[in-house]
C-alpha cells in the first residue's frame, strides 16, 4: 500500500488534535454556545455552494429519513463538539485529547450493545484496560478519588462527548442511507445548526472580533469540513478499520500541541492513563477473535 494512503487520516487526527487546543483558547474569548454554533454555520455556509445542487436532487429520500439524520446531527456535530467547548472551561487540551482517543473502543462496546455483534476477546481485555486507564486520567492518578467524586466536570463531560460520538458511529452503520456521504454530511450539519440555534439565542452570544475569528474560522473550515473531506478519503482508500488506528495518535498530538501553544505539562497520571487507555484501545481493534466462539470451543472440549 503506498504510504501517501496514510496521510489523509494522519492529518485529519492532526487537525483535531489541534481542535483541542482551540477549544482551549476559545475559552474567555467566545461563549461555548457561540463558537459550537457558528463554526457549524460556517462550516454550512462553505459546502452550501458544492453541495446544494446534489442535495435538492436527493430531497425525497432526505425527506423520508429526515429523523435519522437530525438524530446523527445531534450526536455527531451539536453533543461532540458543543460539550467538548464546555469541558475546555474545567479540563486541559491533554485530558481532552487522551479521553477523545476512546472513541474507537467505545464504539465497539456500542456495537456490541447495539448492533448485536459479538464482543470479542480484544474488546472485553481492552475495554477493561481503558476503564482503568480512565480511571486513572480522572483521579489525576488516585483512582479511589472518584468513590468521594472528586472527577473535574470537564473530564466528565468528554467522556459522556465522547460516548456521544462513538454512538454517532454506531448508528450510521446501523441505519444504511440510499445518500451520497457529501449529502449526508450536509443534512446532519442543517439540523445541528438548527439543535444549536436556540442555546447560541440564550446566549450569551459572544460578538465576532479580532481574538476569536481565528478560532471560529480554525474550527468550522479545517476541523469540521477539510477533515470531514480527507477522512472520507481515507476510509475510501484503506478502509475504516485501519483508518480508526490512526486516532489513537491524538493523545500525543494534543498533549504536543499543548506544550507548543498552551504550555501544559505532562504528568506522570497522564502517561500512565493514556498509556492504559492507548493499549486498550489497540487491543480492542487487533484482537477481533469473538470472545462467544472462545467459551463455545471450552463448552465442546468439555463436552468430548
């Protein structure tokens, strides 16, 4: 396989890497509701004039499936990226970064849940792996803290983004749509706009100046709709399994991005959870073995 293949998704996992320093730096300078609304508005307003004219050829079948698509808008563009600007206001780009990279095992415990498909001996291991890992990040390294709750909200509320993402996954392998990926994307992104509209109303809505279009503009072009682009790409050209591989690498494109432009400092609480949660996630994505065929052959040996 050529190795240009691999840099799609090496510079999409790049690009939101670098997503979680802007959500850093757009806290104090744009309400949360503000810049989760007009990077999505942004982001429409760029494909409105590549994308329109395919999707008023597609408007019956987006009629028929307009509840699916509002629910994947939702998930994947409103509860993902509009609870990971709250969190920035209590958590650090790193933790952000570390707790995004659970995605892809989140989403084959989903998968399990919800889709039916058997757990698989990576999945149960890796998983357990991860909620350790986890638990570690969450504790800043004592575990048992989290018996008294003592969890920033900012960490909690990635990990509930990040649930919301995998299960975005999740359901758009679910629900199979006689749609074009272009015209997907679009129709989630009308209806997260729309989910978005009436807390960015509440406000506090946040004028447009010289400290946040930068961030506004970061957001909604290069992490909402080139990523969206070279991902697509990616899946296209080495699948959606090994292209997933790659967001393993955010907790150490955030944590680097961090140092660069924030100046957080790793410490060891991070190492050890991202490191735990890293190993589970791998485990999950290499060891596809389903763990219900392992206790059908133990059942049969015994049985002989």
């Amino acid at each position: 396989m050529p190795l240009i293949y691999f840099l799609p998704p090496l510079a999409t996992v790049l690009i939101w890497s670098g997503n979680m320093t802007i959500n850093q730096l757009s806290v104090g300078a744009i309400a949360p509701s503000s810049i989760a609304f007009l990077r999505w508005l942004l982001a429409l307003a760029v494909m409105t004039p590549f994308v329109l004219p395919t999707v008023l050829r597609h408007r019956a079948e987006i009629s028929r499936q307009w509840p699916k698509l509002a629910l994947l808008g939702l998930l994947g563009m409103g509860l993902w990226q509009g609870l990971a600007y709250i969190a920035a206001e209590t958590t650090t780009a790193t933790n952000m970064g570390i707790l995004a990279a659970m995605v892809p095992l989140l989403t084959v415990l989903l998968s399990a849940l919800i889709l039916r498909e058997p757990p698989t001996l990576g999945g149960i291991i890796g998983g357990l792996l991860a909620f350790v890992g986890v638990t570690v990040l969450l504790g800043r390294g004592n575990p048992l803290s989290l018996l008294h709750l003592q969890v920033a909200l900012g960490d909690a509320l990635m990990v509930v983004a990040a649930t919301c993402y995998a299960l975005y996954g999740v359901m758009l392998k679910r629900w199979s749509m006689n749609l074009p990926p272009w015209v997907m994307l679009y129709a989630q992104v009308c209806f997260a706009v729309l989910f978005l509209l009436p807390p960015y109303l509440m406000g506090p809505m946040t004028p447009i100046d010289g400290q946040n279009i930068g961030l506004i503009l970061y957001a909604g072009i290069p992490a909402s709709v080139i990523t969206t682009f070279l991902w697509m790409r990616a899946v296209r050209q080495i699948g959606a399994n090994q292209s997933s591989i790659f967001i393993n690498l955010m907790p150490l494109f955030s944590a680097l991005i961090a140092m660069v432009f924030l100046g957080e400092q790793v410490a060891s609480f991070h190492l050890t959870g991202g490191l735990l949660i890293l190993a589970g996630v791998i485990m999950a994505q290499t060891l596809t073995r389903p763990f219900t065929r392992d206790l059908t052959s133990d059942k049969s040996s015994r049985a002989r």
